[in-house]
C-alpha cells in the first residue's frame, strides 16, 4: 500500500468517527485543533506537519493561507475561535471512488 493511500484509508476513517459524533453543516465538520492533532497523531508513520501538508494540498481540509485552520465565530458571541474545518464534499467524493476501486 502506497502512503498516500494510507493517508486517504487515514483521512476515511477519521471523517467516518467524525461524522458519527460531530454536526455536518455547510458540508464542512469543524472540530477542535487539539482534537484534531490528537486524531493525526494517533499512528505516527509521517509528522503532523506533514500529514495536514497533504491535507491542505489534496483540499481535505479548509483553511487559511499559511495554517491548517480557519477562524470560526462562537455561536451566541462576537468571538471567533481558530478550528479546524474538514472538507465534507470532499470526503465524499474520495469515499465513493475509494470504494468503488476495492
């Protein structure tokens, strides 16, 4: 297996936890940066910068120009929160041609 397939089987499995637990809306799931490194870091077999490098290039996450996240206002507040925002369409587009190669 290649290991930009590992990183896509990764992304897959990742989305598919996220999607059970978190609120899909604007087809984007946004999480926290803690949550989200945690989730990345759970096997190590390339860096954390690293892997958001490939996220940010392969368009699986949303972000800013030079960071991995976006700013997000706090419902009910005027305050915005650095959050890592996921990519939903994306996530269904490789879902369904991933499976359909299988």
């Amino acid at each position: 297996m290649s290991l930009l397939e590992f990183l896509l089987k990764e992304y897959l499995s990742i989305v598919a936890k996220l999607e059970a637990t978190e609120i899909v809306e604007n087809n984007r799931i946004v999480i926290d940066r803690d949550y989200f490194r945690n989730l990345l870091e759970k096997y190590p077999y390339i860096t954390f910068r690293d892997k958001t490098k490939v996220y940010k290039a392969l368009n699986l996450i949303i972000h800013d120009k030079n960071n991995y996240t976006m700013p997000c206002k706090v419902k009910g507040t005027r305050k915005t929160v650095r959050k890592v925002v996921i990519n939903y369409k994306t996530y269904l587009i490789i879902k369904s041609y991933y499976y359909k190669n299988m």
